[in-house]
C-alpha cells in the first residue's frame, strides 16, 4: 500500500496539468493575497475604520461568486477549459491595470472594482480547471490532487497575511495593486503550458444555454449524494457567513487585543491547514471522502462554539489550529464527491448549481451577522453558528451508509 501511495504520488508531480495549474495558483494565490490585505488596510486607512466600508470589501468578493457561479459553471461546460482560464486571467490583469489608472487619477472607491472583477471571472476559470482534472486524472488520484491544492490554499492562509502585510507597509497601495496585476498576467502565461484543449465533435443542434443550465439543475435533482451536498453547503455557508466577519471583535472583545491580533489567529488557522491537508494527503486512500466531510464539519462545530465563549489567548489560538487542521476535511471531501459523482460533461453545472447555495447562504449570514451580535453577544452568534454546522453533519450521516464503489455516478 505505501509504495502504491508513492507511485500515485510520483505519476501525481509528473502530471504536466497539475503541475501547471499549481504553478498558476501559486501566482494567484499570490496576487490575492497582496489585494486582500492591501484593500483592507488601505480602506481601514482611509474611512478610519468605518465598519460598513469594511465589510464591503467582503460582499463585493462574495457576492459575485454568488450571483455568477451558475452562469460561469454552465458556460465552462460549453467552453474550452484551457482557453477559458488564460482569458480569465488575462481580462483580469487588464481589468487590474485600468484600476490602478483610475485610483491614481480618480475615486479611491474603484479600488473595490479589482476585487469585483477577479471574483467574478474566477467563476468561469474555477470550473474548467476542475474540467481539465476530470478529464486527465484517474479517480482513485483525484482526492489526492484535492489536498495537494488545499495544502498550497493551507501555505498562503499562513504567509499570505505577512507578505500582504508588508508589501502595503513597504510600499502602499499603488505598487501592491500593479503586484496583484502582474501575478494574473503571469499566471495566464503559465496556463498556456497546457495541452491543446479537445476539440469538440461538431453537432447539428447549437447548444443552448438556458437548456443547459436547466439540465445542470434536473442533473443535480437526479442524484441523492449531490442534493445532500445542496443541503449541507446551504447550512454550512450560513454557519460561516454569521461568524465571518465577527473574527476581529474576538481580538478586540473575548482576548482584549487589538485589532492587528487577527493576524495570529488566521496564520494559527492556516498552519493547522497546512498539516491537515498533509495528512489527508497521505491518507486519501483510506478514508472516503464522506467521512472526510463528516469528521471535518463536526470538528468545525465544536471548535467554533468553544471559539466564541474563549476568553482566554492560548486556548483561542490552539481552538483556530485544530479549526484549520480540520477545514481541509471539509473542503477536500466536498471537491471529491461532487468529482466522483458527476459525468465530466456537467462538471461546471454542477459546481455552479452547488457553489452557490454556500455562497448565497454565507452572504446572506454576513449580512445579518452584525445586527444578530447588537441583539445578542459575539458567544451567541457563534452558538448559532454552531447550531447550523451541527444540522450539516446530521445531513451527512446517511451518505455514511453509502460504500465508495457505490457512490460513483449513482444516477447510472
């Protein structure tokens, strides 16, 4: 079984589409960082830490994800996979570089449209690299591509909030945006290593998009393991929206910090990332995706409702490790079943059927969440948050029952 492991491993590295979009991650993961922590400190800066500009900058990267991921998802499906991300990218650093001319010689308020443009295009680019995975990877390698793409989200949840940090710090607003757009502009040079996209067999019939995006919704209907999934994105996008963006005020109330704290708290919640999607890495094989999920939203309940009554740094600190330790669970468990369980053809669908319900539910929790806090307490909101990842696992037991072999496209 373990040199089974490190062969799958070796043909893993060796695959020239991983490899590549890694690569283009990297560059991504790079650029976003910069962005997310440049904006937010140069917003807090320039409002005084108006709390409503602040949380903008949250609904202007989530929102989108919402409203376009079932366009973005169908579209991916009729769409070249490789062609459709190095446009992605590509329209992105444009979009980029228009802002920073702008934000020199216009409206401070346009900084937002670099993070509302990026989230946008992200969902057409998301779902034809999932394509391309289903397309060239064998199952049994495909949940250990998942925690190798976790474990690197896992990396920048750790340095990601330093080099953000300083290269605003060191060199503000102006340079870390042109940073933000020459990491999408190299990204897209580095997604044209690529192999030739597949060219379709020409049809008679044009395919139509509101018969498309119909069938992705009546595919998802047809499966029981992927209306579970429904189910739980639903109550797990609230269950994260509420608490969201509540994380500053358990520096500023529960530990009596300042605001700059949370800095520690994320790199503790990346770091415990980072060695859990390592571990799941090297137990993909044994353990079913299901499982996976189950054991990381479960752990995700405990922690969260410990978390908001945590009055105490140490304690607070170690519950935000074991958090990030468990998230890839969650993360590589979902990616793994929705793979397992869809035809290539809907992949996009799919991913834009589901992905909303997380997001849609997650923006409408954030929205709500600071006025539940004025209602109640911070230990409330987390309660409640608590509460929804609690109904998440009761709707994952019966996927349980469901053997490995049994789950692949149940609907054929």
């Amino acid at each position: 079984m373990q040199l089974e492991q490190q062969s799958d491993s070796i043909r893993i590295f060796s695959n020239r589409i991983v490899m590549s979009i890694m690569a283009s991650n990297v560059l991504l993961q790079l650029g976003i960082w910069i962005r997310n922590f440049a904006i937010l400190l140069y917003v807090t800066d320039i409002t005084n830490n108006d709390p409503i500009y602040i949380s903008l900058i949250s609904v202007v990267e989530f929102a989108p994800i919402f409203i376009f991921s079932f366009i973005g998802g169908t579209f991916a499906d009729r769409w070249k996979p490789k062609l459709t991300m190095v446009w992605c990218d590509l329209l992105s650093a444009v979009s980029i570089f228009v802002v920073l001319l702008t934000l020199m010689y216009g409206s401070w308020y346009m900084i937002f449209f670099a993070t509302l443009v990026s989230a946008i295009l992200s969902q057409f680019s998301m779902p034809s690299a999932m394509r391309l995975f289903k397309q060239h990877i064998p199952g049994q390698q495909l949940q250990s591509v998942m925690a190798m793409f976790q474990s690197l989200m896992a990396i920048f949840m750790v340095i990601g909030p330093v080099i953000g940090t300083l290269v605003y710090q060191r060199y503000g607003i102006f340079i870390s945006i042109g940073i933000m757009g020459l990491m999408f502009l190299l990204s897209a040079i580095v997604l044209l290593l690529l192999p030739k996209d597949f060219e379709k067999e020409e049809t008679e019939e044009q395919p139509n998009f509101k018969k498309e995006l119909a069938d992705g919704f009546k595919y998802v209907l047809s499966s029981k393991i992927l209306k579970t999934m429904g189910v739980i994105f639903a109550v797990c996008g609230l269950g994260v929206g509420v608490v969201q963006p509540l994380a500053v005020f358990l520096a500023i109330e529960n530990l009596g910090m300042t605001k700059e704290f949370i800095q520690w708290l994320l790199m503790a919640n990346g770091i415990g990332m980072l060695i859990g999607g390592g571990i799941i890495f090297a137990l993909s094989k044994k353990v079913s995706p299901q499982m996976l999920l189950a054991i990381g939203v479960g752990m995700s309940m405990v922690a969260t409702i410990i978390i908001g009554y945590s009055t105490n740094i140490p304690l607070t600190i170690a519950l935000q490790f074991i958090n990030g330790l468990f998230l890839p669970c969650i993360q590589i468990g979902i990616n793994t079943l929705i793979m397992k369980n869809t035809e290539a053809a809907f992949i996009g669908r799919v991913n834009g059927v589901l992905s909303p319900m997380f997001m849609g539910t997650m923006v409408i929790g954030m929205s709500f969440s600071g006025v539940i806090k004025s209602a109640t307490s911070l230990s409330s909101v987390y309660l409640m948050s608590g509460a929804l990842f609690l109904i998440g696992v009761l709707a994952i037991l019966p996927l349980l029952k469901i053997k490995d072999n049994e789950s692949s496209l149940e609907m054929n």
